[in-house]
C-alpha cells in the first residue's frame, strides 16, 4: 500500500493499521493492484470504492466491516461479482476469491463452503463420494453468493430451492462479531440472508445439504427459431404435465454469423433446448423426442456425470457486460410468448436473448430460503447479447420487454435482480412476497441500523 493515502479521506495511520492487521492484501484507490481486485463478473457494475481488502481469512473479513463501521464507511462483498447490486462507490469492498476452500462430511451429505468458492469446485469435491452440490448453470459462479439470492438450482424441480438445505451460516455482522447461524437458533435472519442478497451481513461461510446423484441425462439442442414466439409456445406446450425428474430451460438466441460460430446456426435465430433429467437416460430421450418445436440444427444428449452439469447451459465464464429482466409467472399464455419473442426480433442497439425455465415440482415446495414466488409455473428472462459492452437501446428494449410480461408477472426472484441503475427498491420489492419485504426491513433495523452493508439490492 503506498503512503499517499489521505487522498481517499481516509486516516493513512488507520489504512496502515488495517493492512498490517489483515493477511490479505489491503489496497487504496491508485495502488498497484487496485483495480485487478475489484474487477467483477458482472463488467457493466464496475466498482469504486475508496478502499479494498483482499480477504484471505474471515477475520480479514471481519476486520473490512468493522473498519468500515468505525469510519463511517459502506460496506460491500464481492466473490465472483455476477451478480452485483449497484456500485460499491466510495465505499469499502471486500473480495473473497483468495476464500475457496471447500470440504466434504459423505456421512452427513453436506459440503462446508467459503466465500469465494464455485459452484465447480463444490462439484468436483461431493462427486468424490457420489454427491451432487444443487448448483446453477454455470460452474464458475460463486456459490455462497448463489444461495444468498437463494439459489434456483439446474435441479431444482428434482431437488427444490438450493439455499433451503443451507445447514448453518457464518457471517461477520455490522457489529464486527463473526457469528454462526443456523436455522434452529436464528430462523428470522437465516431466512433474510439466504434470499436477502447479502444486505444483512459478510457472509464467510456456508454448511450446505448434498444430494445423492452420481449421474444425469442431458445436453442441449439448438433448433430453429425462425418464428420465436412460435418455438417458445411449442417449448411451453411440451412441459405441461412433465414429471420432476424433467429439469429444463430454452432460450431464443439471435446467433451472430461471426468466426468460431458453429456453420449450423451462424447468422440464424435458434433456440437453445437445456435438459437435465434425473431418471433414466433412455426414458429422457424418449421424453425430449416428443417436443415438436422445429428441426434440430445441432448439439446433443447424452449421459453425463452430474459434476459435468455445466455443460448444459454452457455459459460463457469470462467476464462480460449485460444488462437483463425477468419475470416469474403462473403460466405462459399466447400474449406472454409474443412478448418474449418480439424481444428477440431485430431492432435497435443489438440483439436481445429471450430465456423461459420450467419451474414447479419440488420449487414449489415450502422451505426456508426467502425465494418469493415459490406457485410460479416458469420463469423468463430476457437480456441484452453479452459482450464489451451494453448498448442503451438494446437494454432499453429488455426493460420493454420486462414491461410487457406484467399483466402475468408475479414478480421477480432474487437470484436474478438486475443490478445498477435498474436495482431500484421497486423492482427489488418485486422478488419478495409482503410478508418477507417487510422481515428483511425489520431485520435491517436490528442487525445493520447504521446500513453498513448498502450496496446490495434494497427494498426501500
């Protein structure tokens, strides 16, 4: 750390005293390092804090929160930063990425997770002794902070919610306590961290539920889309009725014709089919022959080990800006699919991808994690083409977009709220039922009255 450190307004012998304190790096605004350590998934949220603490440890975590409440300062923490709530400005960040231990209790079914840990390493380590980590559709996103929104598994209508088998939490909390957390001893802010996006408290470490799977039946299959509105409606028709062993999701992609693009769906509007089915293989395949949505232009199904899930969606796992919506409803009818597919039509700004995911089976279920709107029978997402950077007219179109599905919406879920500028309390409000909006106020009062932590998603 440089010795210039008055510019940031904060005290060089307190910056010192800090950094001498931590075993991670601590680094101010303009030290050789700085911007590396807050760089986040998410590249459209940049941060800019005054100070930053590379955590190596939960104390180092412990230590950022309560220098930032001695100081007066916010308080935000970041693991792999997919999913930032708005700008850590002039604040305090801590990272977690050095934080990626992970262990497994086979006995117990449960993996103890740190901060900054993925979802694939969680995979890897319970796939050792025939576990399945209920993790999303990507590998490279950090899990902690995927159950802090409350986790909608790849899974989930096998299994349910992922943050409803969290087992216990540690947590540094605004007071400067590291504390552990479990749903028997602390039910009311258990459930506001597991949902409440990380406005409560640092979260360190989570204790979290296994399932027994070694392997699924899955892949994914890009098919013409030429009419998406027609492709979306076949894809909703073929669900109706599916058993929960039928994991399941299709996005409508305006695939650009450019190098490395596959000659079978360069230049053309495809739909990308995702399926993780449970039971038998043969009786997946049987089940997937039957959508009739349009001739199949490439990819495939095949029996898998569950720690390979990541190849269902096959994200892309560098750093990238976008901006995006969605909406959970109770069904899908015929204005609600006009609505996605005029989304992905071509218009201003750059293409548009328009997503829908079977929900219901065991997502209906009843749980702790504050997920909201556990009756929604799907859940759509539309955003702009990842890339360098996010054209305005084209995120204007998504908000559009967002805008037409209210007459079905029932809100919106907060593993996926948008983050900067659009995480307003309003449409933060919309992922929470009455009940929970107003536990996560009283929570707020009680555990963070000087909002330390105010760079999440807020719901007033």
């Amino acid at each position: 750390m440089s010795e210039a450190t008055t510019t940031t307004g904060i005290p060089a012998g307190d910056a010192r005293a800090l950094a001498a304190a931590a075993r991670g790096p601590v680094l101010l605004a303009g030290d050789a390092g700085f911007d590396a350590e807050c760089a986040n998934f998410q590249t459209s949220v940049p941060h800019r804090p005054r100070l930053v603490v590379g955590a190596a440890c939960e104390d180092d975590v412990r230590l950022g929160v309560a220098f930032a409440a001695e100081h007066g300062m916010k308080a935000a923490v970041q693991g792999t930063g997919h999913g930032p709530g708005v700008p850590a400005d002039g604040g305090l960040l801590i990272t977690t990425r050095r934080m990626a231990e992970v262990s497994i209790d086979p006995h117990r079914r449960t993996a103890r997770i740190q901060a900054g840990a993925p979802w694939g390493a969680v995979a890897r380590a319970a796939a050792e002794h025939g576990l399945a980590a209920l993790s999303g559709s990507a590998p490279h996103v950090g899990a902690v902070g995927y159950l802090l929104g409350g986790g909608l598994p790849l899974l989930g209508r096998t299994f349910g919610w992922a943050a409803d088998r969290v087992r216990s939490v540690r947590a540094a909390t605004a007071d400067g306590r590291l504390r552990t957390l479990t749903p028997e001893d602390e039910p009311g802010l258990v459930r506001g961290l597991l949902g409440g996006r990380g406005g409560l408290a640092a979260v360190t470490e989570v204790e979290t539920g296994l399932v027994e799977l070694e392997r699924i039946f899955g892949g994914g299959l890009y098919l013409d889309a030429t009419d998406p509105a027609a492709a979306f409606g076949a894809y909703v028709a073929w669900t109706r009725g599916l058993s929960a062993e039928m994991n399941s999701s299709a996005a409508v992609i305006p695939v650009p014709d450019a190098p490395g693009v596959p000659e079978a769906i360069a230049g053309r509007t495809v739909m990308h089919v995702r399926i993780a089915y449970t039971g038998r293989a043969a009786r997946g395949r049987e089940l997937v022959e039957r959508l009739d949505a349009g001739p199949v232009l490439t990819g495939g199904l095949r029996e898998m080990p569950a720690s390979e899930s990541g190849s269902v969606h096959a994200e892309p796992d560098t750093p990238v800006a976008w901006s995006g919506d969605t909406a959970v409803v109770r069904d899908l009818p015929g204005g609600a699919l006009g609505v996605l597919g005029g989304a992905v039509e071509p218009g201003p700004g750059g293409p548009v991808i328009a997503e829908v995911r079977h929900m219901g089976g065991a997502l209906a279920g009843e749980g702790q994690a504050m997920v909201g709107h556990r009756e929604a029978a799907y859940f759509a997402n539309v955003l702009t083409m990842p890339g360098e950077k996010v054209d305005p007219q084209a995120a204007r179109r998504v908000r559009e977009a967002a805008d037409g599905l209210r007459p079905w919406s029932l809100g919106r879920l907060p593993t996926f709220l948008p983050s900067g500028e659009s995480s307003t309390p309003e449409v933060v409000r919309s992922a929470y039922t009455e009940e929970d909006a107003a536990l996560l106020r009283h929570l707020k009062a009680e555990h963070d009255p000087a909002d330390v932590f105010a760079f999440g998603h807020r719901v007033d």
